[in-house]
C-alpha cells in the first residue's frame, strides 16, 4: 500500500474500510526486524510493517494498551479527589494495571466507588489522548518546578533529547497531565468497562528504604462481558488461592519466626513436590542426565564471573564480606543509599552517620577516592561500591549455573564427552522485597530444577528440541494443555544484557529456527531476554483462564566465554561449548502453587499426598477396615484408616473437604463379601467392588498418570 508522507495508522485503516477505522486503536510498526507501538494518529516511519491493533478482549497488546490508558484515566481520579497526590508510574499488567502514589490520607476501599464515578465521567467525556514532546531542558525545568520527584527521577532515568507528555484532552495545561513514553489508546471512550481491585503498600522501585507509597489496582476491557468473566474467575481464583487451600490441606506453611518468605513444607506438601522431583529424575535420567549437587553459598568471585554479582545486587541477600574492611565499607554503602531518599533533619541525622563511618574508614583504611560525605550520599554509596568490587566473601547463591559451571570444568572434556547433561534441584536465594512476597509465588528461598546442557554446535539443536519436548512432556502431564510459547529476545536498546552483539544475533535465530522446525505456535518478545541469553518461555493458561510462566529453556554463548570453557575437538584444538539453561517447573514452590490452584487441592491420584482412605462404618467392621487398609500400604498406595466413632456421613464430608481422591467405606456387608465401597472426592458413590478391582483400576490410573480416565467406576 501507497500513501502520502506523514500518512498515520488511522489514514491507513481508512483506507482499508470505515468498519477498521472505527475499530483501530494504534499501530504495530516493524522496522529492521524492530517492533513498535505508534499511536494511531502518530505518523508513520515511512516504509515497514504494519500491523493494525483494534478494540479486540483477547489481544494481549491491545489490552495493554487499553490498561496502560486507563492507569492515568485512574490517575486523573484520584488527583481530581485528593489534588496533593503525587504520582510515581503506572504501568500496564497482564491482568490489569496500576499506580503507585503517594499521599497523607490512605486510600481504602470505601473510596473505590466515588473515584470509579470520576473514571466514568472521563470515559463518558471521550477525551482524547494527545502526545506532546518537549526538549529535554525544557522538560526538566517544567518537572523541577512541579516539585515531584518521582517524575524527576523517572525523567533523568528515561533517554533521547526529548521527552514526552501525554494530555487527557485537547487543553494543555487544563486536562490531566502526564509525563509518559506512551503509547495510548486514541481517546478515553475506548474504555468499555473496568473495575478498581484494590490498593496495597509499595515502595520507590522496590526499596525499602524510600518513600512508602500506595499501589491502587485495577483492570480494564473494551466490553463489559468480557470484565464479567474475569470477576467470575477472580472469585473462582480466590476459592483455590493456595495460600489458603495449602494451610486447610497442610501441604505448607511460612512462619514469621522463620522467615517471610521461606516455606515450611509439611509432609503431604513434602510428598507432592517428592513426588514430582521423582517423576521429573525418572524421565531425565533415560534422556542422559547426570544428577549433581552444589552447596548454598559461593564465593563472590564466582558470581562476578558470571554476571549475577553486582548485577542483580537489588535482589540479592547481602554478601558475607570475609574482611573487616568490606563489612564496614558495605555498611557505609547502605548508609549513604537510606540518606541519599531521606530529607530534611532525617537526612541531616542520616548523613552524620555516613560521615563517622568514612572519618573511621578514612582512620583504619587511608583515604579513598571519591568518599567525601560534603559530595553528597549518592557519591559515598558510590565510591563504597567502586571499593567493594576489590572485596573477597561469600553470597547465598542466586543461581546454580556458576556452580554447574565449576563441575564441568573439574575434567577434561573431549568432544566425545558431548553433551554434558547436568541436572540439580538446587535451592536459590532472592531478598525479595517484603510487599513482593505472595504465598509461595513469590519467596526469597525457592527450589529450581535447575539442569545445564553443554553441547557442541553440531549438537544444539537436537539437544534444544529434547529440552523442548521434555518441558512439553512435563506439561500435558500435569494437565497443562493450553500454553503459548514466547522467544525471549534482547532489546537492542536496553544496557541490562551482556555479551557480543554477533552472539545475541545468533542465538536467537537458532531458537527461531527451532520453534519454526518443531511447529511451536510462538510470538517473539523484545526485553523477555535473560540477560546472557535469549530464551524460549512456556506461558500456560490455567483452568480458569490466568496465565503463567512456568517451564523455560535458554540459550547461552555467554558463560561459556566469562568461564573459559573448553573441549578438545576432532582436531585436538580447545573449541567452546554451548551452554543450555533448562527448567520444565521453574521453581518447585512456585509450580507446586500453581497446580494447587489449578486442580483446587484436587491432585490426580497419582500426586494426591493421600490416595485412599480407608473409614469404617463401627466397631463391627474394624478388623476387615484394618486388612483392608493393610493390603492398600502393601501394593504401595498411600493410605489411611479412619476408625473413629463419627457417622459415616461427617466422615466423607471432612474427608472430601481434604481433597482424597478416594474414600473406601467398609461395613458388615462388605466384610462378609470381601469387597469395598467406593466413593471420590466429588460425593459421587461409586459401587461396591472386589478390592482386586479397585486396586487393578488404581494402577492404571497411577502408570498412565490419568490419562486413560481409569478408576475404580469403569473396574
């Protein structure tokens, strides 16, 4: 298609029909293989790609788009109500959106209503979204004389000679106005219905020792039956929160004396996630793989090698300095870090504090560069860090690879020893901040089924598509069956990743190749990226329609490099192996609470931490309830007998509410027929059968994981 310079997305679904037009809502630019988002009105970069985002419930990027728009509608509420509020960011969410504020008065829900009245207003208005760009300069005067400093900060953090405002309405300096990148909806009536979910504490990016803030969620639809259905499944969700379900199933706990953060697993949860790390050992084990075990902690040289140290410093526990020097210095550090937020007396208090801790270094140590307390506390945080780099101790790994790494490199490898298959469920470390912590979604001590493949190139794909399969294998076996796969590519423009530009070229067109060889329906995502590597991502859709992340496979060109990994070739030269990073689960507490909310407690027989329980009807029947039981523990099933004096009534009830997949009643007349009652989780009463039968129809139901639809009814 042919159009005039200057021509927008609107001009060209214009073109295409009035039905499109009305419809469009941005445009999905391709440029140099680069894709970006363009407001509708915007113009186009000359000749690309284009593909037209319309007003679709289930397009992920336009609902984004749709929240992104409807984050500063809320914005704009709650300034209207509480005109002190000063706003820090607020970004799109697969599920919704959300802005984190700060103001005096808490928000609370009984809020909600008058400020989703002022959101209604501003939809009804249809006020357009418009664009305005401003240098630079200009900008940060404009900002500086607003007195925000989250805008201030997210406008030195943002890059480009200019920077850009969104106005909800054609009066700037009259509408609501917002520093952001975009993009946005074309006006505010595209919203067609939306909730606000709740509010909740944060801090500035995460730290916690910046200004609390207030998180106030919400969601967003083009129609309003689509925002009925999600209400519907957030009630569902909340009947199989784990968090709940896992304290009435005793399957875990999180104890505050403990640890927020670190899961106490009970033995029927310890039995779950057994049962899993067995069936997982047992499939790679025919595939090659070689178990191994590593210690929790290593040296920070280590994780300086491989890039996880400082770079993901934020997230980690503190390091174990071995020296007094690097104790102090990184106390010195956190010190400056709390003054550098801190302001008025508290930040004089804080700040004499740095400068005792310098004066004492300065004393012990000599002087350093750049440590001078009148430069500020961001200049001593930063010449404490420059030091600490030259630091030896210890870390909490954050990442088992460094240590996978370490153990191939014990030996010699020719290219016959190819490939390596190293497997651990290895145990990893996050000082996730305290308001980030959700049950056993989100902790600071989880498990990964970490395994590390090094291979040769010749050997890279196939070894890819084994990993692929085996992540496939794990899923269907789980019941997971809809699932999208996302490539996880760098953003060019992005400096989080590492690595040679060539490399990164590189890899991600090998997991594009293989995507497109194995048949995988795959979208491709820029910044998805870990940072050494690009990255194949399982995101499976749960039984009432949420999303997840669950299995990932990584390539990685980079370890190898940073470690100096070897092998003898055919030729008897020192060649570099590739380096895989695979995980079906993720982490085993994670993937642990998404099945108990995917199966609401109700595990398939052969996961149930209790298959069977055995309950007898009186005193009468207890020897048979006892045989029975006993013959259950000898064919291996995992059992329990209930002989107290309740009815038998209460008793399926309170055994059903436990989620046991089968409840066995024995009486007289089954004592005197030798058979069994049998009864499911769902009330449903089987039959009567010979506990041959049941125990027949129990192991085809446990070896074909379900699959078959084999039990007890159909014996």
């Amino acid at each position: 298609m042919t159009l005039d310079a200057g021509a927008s997305t609107w001009d060209v679904a214009g073109s295409i029909g009035p039905g499109l037009q009305r419809a469009a809502l941005a445009g999905k630019v391709l440029v140099n293989g680069e894709a970006q988002i363009h407001d509708l009105h915007n113009p186009l970069p000359g000749d690309c790609q284009l593909e037209i985002l319309t007003k679709d419930d289930t397009s992920r990027e336009s609902l984004l788009l749709l929240r992104h728009s409807c984050a500063h509608i809320m914005a704009e509420a709650i300034c209207g109500l509480f005109p002190e509020t000063k706003l820090a960011y607020g970004p799109p969410l697969e599920d919704g959106f959300y802005y984190d504020i700060e103001l005096s008065r808490s928000i609370t829900p009984d809020d909600f209503e008058e400020l989703e009245s002022r959101m209604r207003k501003i939809i009804k208005e249809d006020r357009p979204f418009v664009r305005h760009e401003m240098g630079r300069g200009q900008a940060m005067e404009k900002l500086e004389r607003e007195g925000n400093r989250f805008k201030v900060d997210n406008a030195l953090r943002a890059e480009g000679d200019s920077l850009s405002f969104y106005v909800t309405g054609e009066n700037q300096g009259q509408d609501f106005e917002d520093l952001c990148r975009g993009p946005h909806i074309p006006s505010t009536g595209s919203v067609g219905a939306f909730k606000i979910k709740q509010v909740s504490g944060a801090h500035y990016r995460g730290d916690v020792n910046d200004t609390p803030l207030q998180r106030i969620y919400g969601t967003a639809f083009f129609k309003k039956k689509a925002l009925k259905e999600y209400l519907g499944r957030l009630e569902e969700a909340k009947a199989r929160d784990h968090r709940v379900v896992g304290q009435e199933l005793n399957l875990f706990t999180i104890s505050p004396e403990v640890g927020s953060g670190l899961v106490l697993w009970q033995p029927k949860g310890a039995l779950v996630r057994m049962l899993l790390e067995r069936f997982l050992m047992s499939e790679m084990l025919q595939r090659g793989y070689q178990p191994v075990y590593t210690p929790h902690i290593g040296r920070l040289g280590l994780y300086r090698t491989s890039g996880h140290y400082p770079y993901y410093e934020d997230s980690q526990f503190p390091a174990l300095y071995e020296t007094d020097r690097g104790k102090v210095l990184l106390a010195l550090k956190h010190a400056a870090q709390r003054a550098s937020h801190m302001t008025g007396d508290d930040k004089k208090q804080a700040m004499d504090s740095v400068d005792h801790l310098c004066t004492a270094i300065v004393k012990v140590w000599g002087q350093i560069e750049g440590m001078n307390p009148a430069e500020g506390a961001d200049a001593v945080a930063q010449a404490a860090d420059r030091e600490l780099v030259q630091e030896e101790g210890f870390l909490l790994k954050p990442m088992n690879c460094p240590h996978h790494v370490h153990i191939y490199k014990a030996q010699p490898r020719s290219y016959r020893d190819l490939p390596v298959r190293l497997a651990e469920f290895g145990t990893v470390y996050r000082y996730e901040q305290s308001g980030e912590l959700n049950g056993m979604t989100r902790v600071r001590g989880f498990t990964q089924d970490d395994a590390h493949l090094f291979c040769t190139p010749d050997q890279l794909e196939s070894e890819l598509a084994s990993t692929i399969e085996l992540t496939q294998l794990v899923l269907s076996t789980l019941n997971f069956s809809d699932y999208r796969v996302r490539l996880g590519f760098c953003d060019r423009d992005s400096d989080k990743y590492v690595g040679e530009r060539e490399l990164w070229d590189k890899a991600e067109n090998v997991l594009r190749n293989i995507a497109e060889r194995m048949g995988l329906d795959y979208s491709e995502e820029a910044g998805e990226a870990a940072f050494y590597g690009p990255k194949i991502d399982f995101l499976v859709r749960d039984c009432i329609g949420r999303e997840w992340q669950l299995g990932t496979v990584q390539l990685d060109y980079t370890a190898p490099e940073r470690f100096d990994l070897t092998y003898t070739g055919a030729d008897n030269r020192p060649h570099r192996p590739i380096m895989i990073h695979r995980a079906p689960f993720g982490s085993m507490e994670r993937f642990i609470a998404i099945l108990i909310e995917h199966f609401a407690g109700a595990f398939p027989l052969w996961l149930a931490p209790v298959q069977v329980t055995v309950t007898t009807v009186s005193e009468k029947s207890e020897a048979y309830g006892h045989e029975v039981y006993e013959v259950l523990q000898r064919f291996g099933l995992r059992v329990e007998l209930d002989t107290s004096s309740d009815k038998i009534g209460p008793k399926k009830h309170r055994l059903r509410k436990m989620k046991i997949p089968y409840i066995i009643v024995v009486g007289e007349q089954e004592a005197l027929e030798k058979t069994v009652n049998v009864n499911d989780r769902e009330g449903r009463t089987l039959g009567n059968y010979p506990l041959a039968q049941f125990l027949e129809a129990c192991r085809v139901e446990i070896e074909t994981k379900g699959k078959e639809d084999a039990h007890a009814e159909r014996a």
